[in-house]
C-alpha cells in the first residue's frame, strides 16, 4: 500500500476475507480473539454445524474450504465446478 497516496485513490477494494465470504456465501466468517490478540480465522457451515474450518490466515482458511467441498464431491461422487441436473454449466 502507497502510504504517501490519498485514501480516496486508493479505491474500495474488497479485503481478502470479503473476497472468501463472497465465494463462500453459505459459510459464516470470524476471527478468534485469544487473551486480546487475534487468533484463527474460523468458517461455520450455515446449515451443517458440524462442518467447521480455521486455519491462521485467509490463504489458509479458503484451503481449507476447498478441501472440504473436495471431500463432500468425493464423497457424492460429483466432479468440481458447477453443475445443474442436466450436468455442468460451462
């Protein structure tokens, strides 16, 4: 970051964690707080409570996120990308 540039030109680019929210709206986001530091990034499945993610940092939490869409599509037998009933949407 240009620290001698205005603000304002900077422009209203989304943080690294919005960009995750966004690609993962059914998950909910937050950071840890441990004795009054930050602690792991954690991700919670909005209807699967089971289905929990942390990891240190975003690049590790969006890891984690992608292995565990990985392993649900393994386990259904579904390929990667998106698909309708008629099949994927290219």
């Amino acid at each position: 970051m240009d620290v001698d540039k205005p603000l304002h030109d900077l422009g209203n680019l989304p943080s690294p964690a919005e960009v995750l929210a966004a690609d993962y709206p059914e998950w909910h986001f937050w950071r840890e707080r441990d004795t009054g530091r930050h602690g792991d990034w954690v991700a919670l499945h909005a209807t699967e409570r089971d289905r929990v993610c942390r990891a240190p940092d975003i690049p590790g939490l969006r890891t984690q996120l992608e292995k565990d869409a990985a392993g649900r599509r393994a386990r259904r037998g579904t390929p990667a990308g998106r698909h309708t009933a008629e099949g994927p949407i290219s």
